[in-house]
C-alpha cells in the first residue's frame, strides 16, 4: 500500500482546465473580477440557491470582510472547537471571542449555553457547522432575535448541505464558505459570503477591493481579497464534477460507518436526517480506557496511513493567545479535541483503501 493521506484536493480533467482558461491567454484580463469571476458567481447563485455571492481570495480573509460588513464589535459568542481562522478573524478585528461549549452528539455550539454569555458588549454569534453538521440554526436564530444580535455562520465545512431542504447559504445574516484546496469544493484558495439580504453585497464587493465603489470613487478603507481568474476558472471546472465527488464521498463514508459504527470504543458520526450532507469528514471520537487517541495516530502514522487531530488544540487555547482564554471553560469541546481523528476521506479514495484502514483500526 502507498502512503494515505487524510485528503487529497479535486482537480479537473487538464484539457477541461486549458480550455477554461485559454480565453484569459487572449484577453490578458486575469484579475479583477473578469468573466470567470463573474461566471462562477453567477453559476454558484445557482449550485447555493441563494441571491447573491461575493467570492474572495481564501475563505479567511471572506470572514473579516464579513465581520466588517455587519460591523461587528466588542464580544462575539463562538466556538473553540474549530480551525484557527474562526478565532483568528475575530481577535485581528478586535473583538473579543466570548467562547461557549459545544454538544457531544454533532460538535456544534450548544445552544443552551449561549444565553448565559451574553453581555451588553455582545454584538452577534459565530458559530460554525463542523464537518458538514448543520448547527441548530433555529435556535441560535431565536436568541439573536431575543438580543437584537447578528449571526456570522463559518461555513467553510458544509458547501452544498441542506437543512430541512433548504440550502445551508441562507441561514444567520451571513455565512463564509471556503474553497481551499482541501474541502469538498475547491478553487485551489478562495472562498465566498452568501446572504439572504442584497444589501451587503456592494459593501463586501467594496471590501474586497480597496473601498473602491467606482471610477475615481473610494467610499471606504477595504483590502484586497479578489478570487483570481485562474482560479474562478478552477471553481468552474471543479464545480462540473461536484455532484460525483459528493456521490463518492458519501459511498466510502458508509463504508466506514458498517465497519466502525459497530467498535465499542469508537463514537462516528451520525448525520442528523434533517441534514443532506456533503460527507467532508469522518471524524472517530476514541475511548481513551481503551486506547489513546494519540497511540491511534501513531499506529495508523506506522502503517503509513496519515490521519489528523482535526481540531486539537481549542483555538482558545493557541499558544499565541497564552492565558486570554484559559478561564473559559468549554469540557465538552476539551474531550471531543482530545479524543478526536478525523480519517482519510476524498473522492479519489477506494473502498480497498476504506477497508486496509479499517482492518488497522480495529484490529488495536
Ligand atoms: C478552511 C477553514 C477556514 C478558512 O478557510 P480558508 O479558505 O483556508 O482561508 C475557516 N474555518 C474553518 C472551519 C475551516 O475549516
């Protein structure tokens, strides 16, 4: 058996991609919002199902401009149990990270425990729909009304997942979704904001390009965040073969499930029936009387099979912020972190492979 990596990117046909951007070779028109920017904008308002998207240059850099765009400031209600970015996006804009307990049962924030932290200085929510789970948007919705605050979905996991049939894009006032490399859908980096109101779509435009809102016109200090021709064009091929990734994806994620939902030390994941999923992850929660997480990885690492602590550390627990968060206390998200893999899982995996890393783990 060759190494196995925990993912590996979707990449289109190389004659699909030439003929995507030979146009580009023609016109020289290679940023800045040209045709292919325009057209996958267009071609994603209808894969999301939603009226307007604004693409960025990484999904990170989406979410400050989404956090400038709804303004937000003092606290934010989040979670720890996510990737340095969620965190990271709110810290670099100055607001402090107020940070609330996941549940056990999908990882998302735990919606009874949001209540309690607010504070006259909370100006919104940020949760984050981990793996592809959808968090309990109703809820999270029934509080914000409660407090007059805004909710920042990090959507980065759940490109294409429906809740209850409608699409994930709609929910919350905004939502961020990454196209990294390494997720369901990719532009090789990139990302987008959706939102039901059109409002923010000329300010998030503006945002991601200097402020500028026309010829010789600068109406506000923005950055730059603009998604690349090459790799709008990389999102239009790749977005023709998304369907099937999602197909293979999901046949190897029950796969995994008939073999390891039945090991007693080993929690899957279920998929709530009210979620359509994307299958991005197969995250294992280990049970430590049994076998140490980390003796998992190492065994697995020896066989050459490459699985990640994803997400361990808490964010809130970073180096880089030593003591700020320590008196935060979030037990839950503190065990999943500790006890949590996430296996190999990407379209171009086989069932041989699926089952080779099966047989490793539950022979331990
Ligand atoms: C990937 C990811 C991001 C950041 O997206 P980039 O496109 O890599 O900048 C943010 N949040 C979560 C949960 C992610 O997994």
């Amino acid at each position: 058996m060759k190494p196995i990596y925990v993912t590996k990117p979707s990449m289109p046909d190389l004659n699909d991609y030439m003929k995507e951007i030979e146009s580009l070779f023609d016109s020289h028109w290679i940023t800045n919002m040209g045709q292919k920017h325009k057209a996958l904008e267009k071609k994603l308002v209808e894969v999301m199902e939603i009226s307007n998207v604004t693409l960025f240059t990484n999904g990170h850099l989406a979410l400050e401009a989404a956090v400038d765009a709804l303004d937000l400031s003092g606290e934010v209600i989040t979670t720890p149990f996510t990737f340095a970015s969620t965190t990271h996006s709110l810290v670099r804009k100055g607001i402090e990270p107020v940070f609330c307990d996941i549940n056990d049962h999908d990882y998302t924030i735990d919606v009874d425990r949001i209540e309690a932290l607010v504070t006259e200085k909370t100006s919104a929510i940020m949760p984050v729909h981990i793996y592809g789970s959808i968090c309990d948007v109703e809820g999270i919705q029934k509080l914000a009304d409660k407090y007059g605050l805004k909710v920042l979905y990090d959507g980065a996991h759940a490109f294409g997942v429906k809740y209850k049939g409608e699409p994930v894009a709609g929910f919350g006032d905004m939502t961020m979704f990454s196209f990294h490399a390494t997720k369901v859908f990719n532009t090789i980096e990139g990302g987008a904001l959706t939102s039901t109101n059109d409002k923010y779509k000329p300010v998030l435009n503006g945002l991601k390009n200097f402020g500028i809102t026309g010829q010789n016109k600068v109406d506000f200090v923005g950055g730059n965040a603009k998604m690349n021709e090459f790799q709008a064009a990389m999102g239009l091929c790749n977005l023709r073969r998304l369907q099937s990734d999602i197909r293979s994806r999901k046949a190897l994620y029950e796969l995994y499930l008939k073999r390891l939902d039945d090991v007693n030390w080993i929690k899957t994941l279920s998929i709530n029936k009210t979620v359509e999923s994307n299958y991005a992850y197969f995250p294992i929660i280990i049970d430590s009387s049994h076998i140490s997480r980390d003796l998992v990885y190492e065994t697995l690492k020896g066989h050459q099979i490459y699985v990640r602590k994803y997400f361990y550390p808490l964010t809130k627990d970073f180096e880089c912020y030593g003591d700020r968060f320590k008196h935060m206390k979030t037990p839950v998200a503190e065990h999943i972190s500790n006890s949590v893999l996430t296996l190999p899982l990407y379209p171009d995996l086989t069932s041989e492979e699926v089952e080779y890393i099966c047989d490793r783990i539950v022979s331990l």
